[in-house]
C-alpha cells in the first residue's frame, strides 16, 4: 500500500509539474473534422525505458466543425509489485496548436491495483470528475517525441483540477513505443 502511496504521489507530482509549465494561450484550431488516434508508452523520467514501469495513454477522439469532440482516454501506470492505477477520460475537446494535438474532459474513473492482501486508497466520490488532458507533440531538435499529461490528484479528491478544458499541457513524459495519428 505505502508503495502505490508513494507511486501515486509521484505520479501525481509529475503532473502537477508538467501543467504548471503549460502554455497559457488556447489551442489554435478546435473547428474543423478531425481524429486522432492514439497509443503511447511513455517514460516520466526520461527518453530511454522504464524496467519495473509500465505507462500508457490510449486516444480515440473525434471532432466534427462546430461540434463538440466525442472519445475516450485511457492513461495507464503500472508499477512493480502489482501496483497501478488507470484513468479513463472522457473527451470533450480535441484541437490543434501547430503539430501538437491535445485532447481534454473529465476523468470519469479511477481504479486503483493491489497486490493481494492490501487495501486500495479509497475510491473517489461520484461526483468527482476533474479536467483532464493530453497533449501529443511532435519530434523535437534531437528525436525526442514528448506527451503532457495533467491528471488529477488522486491523494486528495478535494484538489483543484489540474487540466483547463482544450488547453494544451506541458511535456512531461517521454514517447518510447508508439505514437499518433491525427486524421483532418
């Protein structure tokens, strides 16, 4: 328990981190048809493989001129031990800023993995369902391709959220297998 305690404030303050730096101006393009398409390992500490680690960020997303986007997110983080935890969002805004693609909505669950024997951290309440994001950027000088991701914090429900409805978020992870593909 004490482990995915502490996964999840890290996690948590990966976050935290990457949604401070986060642009502050909207995302440019949020009107025309549009799909991504989605499937990322990542890294939170650096561009190389995570032994022990597992996080992923599955994206369907759609979005018809002048309608709201439709879609699902799953981000996935899986620790050593049997520890992990899982949010599924539900996307309410999917836009374009240059190459980056972010999506944004509420997290509608939170699970939460334990090896057997331990107890879970309580589950959220049911009306807790706090903006979520992900932004999907290009390649950068040197290869490297980057995910931001800006959650919830899921040690204290009562917490502000931490995403801003179809805001881009800071990179905060690295891609190590994967990618997306955005359909316009």
């Amino acid at each position: 328990m004490r482990k995915l305690i502490a996964a999840v404030a890290l996690t948590t303050a990966v976050t935290a981190v990457g949604t401070t730096a986060a642009s502050a101006a909207p995302a440019a393009d949020s009107t025309r048809h549009q799909s991504l398409h989605a499937w990322t390992l990542l890294n939170e500490h650096g561009p190389g493989p995570n032994p022990g680690e597992r996080l992923t960020v599955r994206v369907e997303a759609h979005a018809n001129a002048g309608h709201q986007a439709r879609g699902r997110a799953v981000v996935e983080h899986v620790f050593p031990g049997g520890y992990a935890v899982r949010g599924e969002m539900s996307i309410d805004c999917l836009s374009t800023d240059g190459a980056a693609v972010t999506v944004t909505g509420p997290l509608e669950s939170l699970h939460f993995t334990v090896p057997a024997g331990e107890n879970p951290p309580p589950a959220p309440p049911s009306t807790w369902h706090p903006e979520a994001g992900l932004t999907f950027y290009p390649a950068d000088e040197h290869g490297e391709r980057r995910v931001g991701w800006s959650g919830a914090n899921a040690l204290d429900y009562s917490a502000p959220a931490q995403a801003t409805k179809c805001m881009p978020t800071a990179p905060s992870t690295w891609v190590i297998q994967g990618g997306f593909t955005l359909r316009r």
